[in-house]
C-alpha cells in the first residue's frame, strides 16, 4: 500500500511541475484515480492518502466494488461508455458525475430515471477529438448543438467537457486533441447557455498529462502509473459492451 501512496505523490508532483511550467495554479488541476480492475483494498489506501476522486469504466466493476468502498467517504465519477440499459445501476451505486455522456438519446434517459428517483447528477460532454472510429464521443461539431439539448434537462447539470486524447507517442498530435477541446470549451462559453457551466476540462492520463495541462486540463485520470500494469490494454475499458 505505501508504493500507490508513494506513486501517487509522484504524479501529483508531475501535475505541480507541469502546472508551474505552464503557469498555472497547481491547486487548478484535480488527480481523478482511475481505478479499472484495482482491488477495493488498495482503492481504499488510495483514498485515505486523501485522494477521493475516483472513477470506474465499466458498470459491473462499479457494483462489485460498491458495498466495499461504503467505509471511506470518496467522490465516483464514471468514465467508461455508458449503455441506457445500465442507468439505475450506476444511480444505485451513488455515481456523482457521468464524465462520458456522449449522444442526446443517453441523456433524455438518463432524465427520465432520474426523475423518477428524484435525483440530480453532474455530467460531462465528451468529446471525441482524436477522429477514431475505436473511440466514443460527440464529434467536435456536434458537441455544442448536444450541451444545448441536454442543458434543457432540469435533472442533469453540465460541468464541462472530457476527452480521450489521441494514444501516441508523437506529443504534438496529442496536442490537437486536447486543444480542440480547449476551442470547444470556450465556444459553448461564448453562447452563454442558461444551467451550463464549462469549468472543466476532463483529459490527459499518465503518458500525456503535461500536454493536457499546458492546454488547459482541470483534471487528469491515472490508473496504470498509481496502481500498477492491468491484465487487458487501456482500450478494453473503453467499450463498456465487451
């Protein structure tokens, strides 16, 4: 357990140097812990080290862990491709913000369910800004015309936009992703849209997290550099379907 505490202050001192280099704040940037086939054993270390924020990908691992992680206040993000069909699931286990909610037909469900239990959630517009056919998000020119139709739902609340950047080692092409989503972010501020607040942007993980924050990440997600190397490759987790 002291080697995730021990890994956890090293990333949080990459987002402090990569936040000082670009000049920002380092209390701007928030480390979400993405915790894909992580034990709720070392979960729960993770988040007495006092890093809360943490997020699931796939829905059957969000309620296997749940019961478990009860002990420890922490704050649950959902990050993976969400299915309409799994919606009271992810309600049922007290997910606080859906970070991927991609397409129109999600969210009027997602209302729906949540009136019906007369709750509210946080949400994110996510984008996809990489292109690829193997990635889920809005496409970038669709993404305004999505946060004004789901602003009209009175039960979820927009905190801004996430991303899944390009997976390459070729740091300038990472970029555009991440600055598309920086441009998108500023034009849905521009139009000023009644419920919808665009202080976040959701990207960057451990291979790219400087890029993302030297174009404006307020939130990184790391999992493999934190809890160590996972049994299936980062894209599995990406397909909540399989």
């Amino acid at each position: 357990m002291n080697e995730i505490v021990e890994n956890i202050a090293a990333i949080r001192q990459r987002i402090d140097k990569a936040c000082r280099s670009a000049g920002r704040d380092p209390k701007e940037v928030k480390l979400l812990l993405a915790t894909k086939t992580v034990a709720p054993d070392r979960i729960l270390a993770a988040i007495r080290a006092g890093y809360p924020l943490i997020a699931e990908n796939k829905v059957q691992e969000l309620k296997e862990k749940y019961e478990a992680l009860q002990e420890e206040p922490h704050d649950n993000h959902f990050i993976g491709h969400l299915q309409s069909n799994k919606i009271k699931e992810i309600l049922r286990c007290d997910v606080r913000c859906v970070q991927s909610l991609d397409r129109l037909s999600l969210a009027q469900k997602l209302q729906q369910r949540l009136e019906f239990e007369d709750k509210h959630i946080d949400a994110f517009i996510q984008v996809n800004t990489s292109g690829e056919e193997s990635k889920f998000g809005a496409k970038p020119e669709d993404a305004l015309t999505l946060t004004r139709e789901v602003a009209k739902l009175d039960r979820i609340h927009i905190k801004g936009l996430m991303t899944i950047g390009l997976f390459s080692a070729e740091t300038e092409k990472v970029r555009r992703c991440f600055k598309l989503l920086k441009n998108i972010q500023q034009e849905i501020i521009a139009e000023n849209i009644p419920g919808v607040e665009m202080k976040e942007l959701s990207m960057g993980m451990s291979g790219d997290l400087e890029t993302a924050i030297e174009e404006g990440s307020t939130i990184v997600r790391v999992g493999t550099a934190i809890f160590g190397q996972r049994q299936y490759p980062d894209s599995y987790y990406w397909h909540e379907g399989r």
